[in-house]
C-alpha cells in the first residue's frame, strides 16, 4: 500500500458482522484458542509507559507470575462490571429502547512472554468477553446491536515482537499490540469497552534520557465472535482498509513541565462510497508538574487537521486547558477547571468539512462517563474534585457543561459516529449538564474496585425540538466494577 493510502476511518470503527451458524472453522478457531489458553506461550514485557497516560485499575506495580529465572511470564486479568442505564441514548421516557437496561460485562485475559535474550523478547495475549443479561443483541458488530459490547470467544488480543530495550536506544516492536500516546485524547486502548481497542502495527521508537520517539504504522483490528479478529488491510472481505500511522515525540524538555509532546498523525481509508480520506493531525501536548509549580499544575493540548474526508477538504481544530491545585493536606485534595473544544461543520452540503476527527481516543476519561460527548463539534467546561481519604480509596466528582460548536452539525456520542441529536433548527446550542460521582478503591495491588452514578440534565438544545429525534428528560448510569490483575 502506498504512503499516499495510509488512513483510517471512524474513531471506534468496527465493522458490521453477520450471525454467524457455527462452521469447521468456527471449531478448529475455539479448539486452537482452548489450546493456546491453556499451553500458552508468553509475555517479555509490555510497551514503556508513555508520559502523562493515565493509570488503569488497579495502578501500575503488580507483577506478572515468572518462570525459568524470569524469562517466562504468566499475567492474568479477570474484570466484571454491572451497568444500569436509563435515557443515556434517547433521552425520553415514554421510550424504553435496548440501552434503557442493566447488564453485566466479563473479560478474561491470559498473557504469556518469553525473553529469548535481553533484547529479543514475545508476547501474546487472549482475552474472552461476554455480555450477560439486558436486552441489546449479543454479538460485537452484528447491525442492529445498539452499541452492545457483546460477546467474542477467546481470541487474540495482543501478539508481537519486541527488539531491543524499549527503555533506551533504538527498538522495534512487531504485530498485534496497544497504542496508546499521550493523555489517549487521540489515541488510545479504549480499556473502558469491554473488548478495548488493539492494533495490527510496526512501531519503532528511540529512547534517550529525556524523550522517547516512536514512529509507527498501523491498521485497527475489527472484533467479530465466532471468527478470528482481523485487522482492516489482512481482511479481503474489508473494502475501507483502513491505516493509521504517525510520529509521537515525548520529552521532559521543559524543566516545570512532566512532558512536553510533539505528534503529526496520519488517517485515510479506501473505497468508502468510492470517496477515499487522507488527512493528517498535527498537535502538542503541555503537562506541568506540581512538585515543580508549589501545587499547581495545568495540562494544554491542541490538534489542527487537514486533508481530505470523504472527498471534503477538511480544516479542523480542536484543544483541551486546564488548571489545577493539590493542596497539601493528608487527603490529597484536588481542584481543577478545564475547558475542551472541538470545530463543528458549518454546512454539510459544501465542498469542506471542519469537523475535527477524534481518531482512536479513550474519550471516557476526559468528557464525562456517560459517554455522551466526542472531541468533535463541542464545548466543554468542567470542574474537577479529588480527595484521597486513605492511601487505597479515591473519590472524585467531575461536573460537566456542553454546548455545540455549530449547530449546523450534530452531536455525535464518545465514538464521534452515533448521532445523539441533529436539530438544525434549534436556536440554542446549550445540550445539557452532568454530573459523576466515582469511588475508586485499591484493596492491594492486584485487585481493584470502582463505583459511580452520573446524572444529567438535558439542556435548551434538546427541549426546542424533543419529540423531532428524541426526548428532554434526564439521564441516569450507574456502575459498579471489580478487577484482579496477576
């Protein structure tokens, strides 16, 4: 494929899959995936940390099982979470859809990893998700699915090899693995989803003492039960073939700052309504440091797009400022306010297109838990509050505003894809307020548990026009998570 094609398509993309009636193929793929699961073969280590990324649960610091004097590892996750939603999509009532439900969401991952020398090293990992109970289709990808998580027989997740230290000096990192650059506005695992986010690629990176660069190429892996999961470029039956491909240079050059981060992305697909996309991203992002800054800290990132979606010219912006104080107290308090925006489109009929595209972030951590919002065609100001009572409990509460940018363009939910609302006629651009409430506790560093409850409340943008695509009632979603990591 030529450089000029490398791209990508929608922020989460995932193709639309057929049920499939159990084949020859479906049995040898569950007998091979029982095989691999219980003789496995392992993990040499996971990609270094990129600066400023956020922590998963639980933190960073367990680690996996060894063998044969550290050379062969064992890790294991198990995670469960049970979700309560109602009017998260439709916002109405007198509607009671698929989403408007309860559910339980289980993951199961087994990684092994072998270091053949120091700087020769492999890694695979399966994982198995399930959704259990509420009344979305059970099948990732199959049409009509409402969103559903749903299920996927052990596959592979991850599956690469890894050349030199990838803490210092030059080192490659081969075949199926996470991406994840940044605060994951841009690009993410997406860990949130039950089946996360993973990647076909060849990544590079030289690590020196105070930056790292990786230069990469890659294509999103598409998740489908019953078959093996295939990324766009090695699936024939994928006409969009989707490549997503960059530069991330992440340094401590600035002397008040936790990293300093300077990126150019590339996205394009092929074949997409015979209208191909390319267009390429270029941004930075700004972290200060509070032991540096006497408590304070901020946080600065902007992105600016330009290319070619869809047969549109694109010319996009979008940027993220924030600002915080730790006050020095036993509990850790924090406060902060921070203020995300993204470009709208002003005509869809037109030959440009200034939507900005969100390309694979974990919007989850940043534009409230509901997932309502997408970098794209937004405004977001927040207020941020932490407290840490004791060393293992976190409790935090983010309270959100959002209007539109353009109201020639739609609200788009955290996968920049699915329409909440597209009222052109509305005279208001204010779409609502929410609030989340999360309790997050570390009971040792293997086992994690996480709470919360979100609320909002439907602005003036939904109740001018609330019988045209939806509802102006309120929302609810609460959730309650454990994970044990090994």
């Amino acid at each position: 494929m030529s450089e000029s094609s490398l791209i990508l398509i929608s922020p989460y993309s995932r193709r639309v899959a057929k049920l499939n009636k159990t084949t020859p193929n479906t049995e040898m793929k569950k007998t091979a995936l029982l095989l691999l699961a219980s003789a496995s073969y392992g993990l040499a280590g996971t990609p270094a940390a990129t600066p400023a990324a956020p922590a998963p649960l639980p933190p960073p610091g367990y680690a996996p099982i060894t063998f044969l004097d550290g050379k062969l590892t064992v890790d294991f996750q198990e995670k469960m979470r049970f979700e309560a939603r109602e009017n998260n999509f439709d916002f109405n009532n007198a509607v009671n859809g698929p989403q408007d439900a309860s559910w339980l969401l289980q993951r199961f991952r087994l990684g092994l990893g072998y270091a053949v020398t120091p700087w020769f090293k492999l890694y695979v990992q399966g994982q198995d998700v399930r959704e259990l109970g509420g009344s979305r289709a059970n099948n990732i990808g199959e049409a009509n699915s409402f969103a559903t998580e749903g299920d996927d027989n052990f596959d592979i997740l991850k599956a690469y090899v890894q050349l030199g230290d990838i803490k210092k000096g030059f080192s490659a990192t081969v075949g199926r693995q996470f991406l994840s650059y940044g605060d994951q506005r841009l690009v993410g695992p997406l860990e949130w989803l039950n089946q996360a986010r993973t990647f076909d690629a060849i990544k590079l990176r030289y690590a020196g003492a105070s930056f790292a660069l990786d230069v990469f190429t890659s294509s999103p892996v598409s998740f489908e039960n019953n078959k093996w999961n295939t990324s766009q470029v090695f699936d024939g039956n994928n006409a969009q073939d989707s490549v997503f491909s960059g530069i991330y240079l992440a340094t401590q050059w600035v002397p008040i700052n936790t990293t300093t981060d300077f990126y150019v992305f590339h996205q394009g697909n092929q074949g997409v309504r015979d209208l191909d996309s390319s267009y390429f991203t270029f941004g930075t992002l700004w972290k200060g440091d509070p032991k540096k800054l006497n408590g304070f800290d901020y946080s600065m990132e902007m992105a600016y797009q330009s290319g070619e979606v869809l047969g549109r010219d694109l010319s996009a912006f979008a940027g993220n400022w924030g600002f915080g104080y730790n006050i020095d107290h036993a509990w850790k308090p924090r406060i902060g306010v921070q203020y995300n925006y993204a470009t709208g489109d002003d005509n869809a009929a037109d030959a440009d297109i200034n939507s900005f595209q969100n390309l694979y972030p974990t919007n989850h951590l940043f534009y409230g838990f509901m997932d309502t919002t997408a970098w794209s065609n937004m405004q977001n100001p927040q207020l941020n509050l932490s407290i840490q009572p004791t060393k293992k409990l976190k409790l935090s509460l983010d309270y959100h505003l959002y209007w539109n940018a353009d109201n020639s363009d739609g609200w788009r939910r955290v996968n920049n894809v699915t329409e909440v609302r597209n009222n052109g006629r509305a005279s208001s651009k204010f779409r609502g307020q929410e609030i989340d409430l999360i309790a997050t506790y570390k009971y040792n560093p293997h086992v994690g548990f996480q709470a919360g409850y979100c609320y909002f409340l439907p602005g003036d943008y939904l109740t001018e026009s609330p019988t045209r695509t939806g509802g102006d009632d309120s929302a609810h979603f609460a959730y309650m998570q454990v994970q044990i990591d090994f």
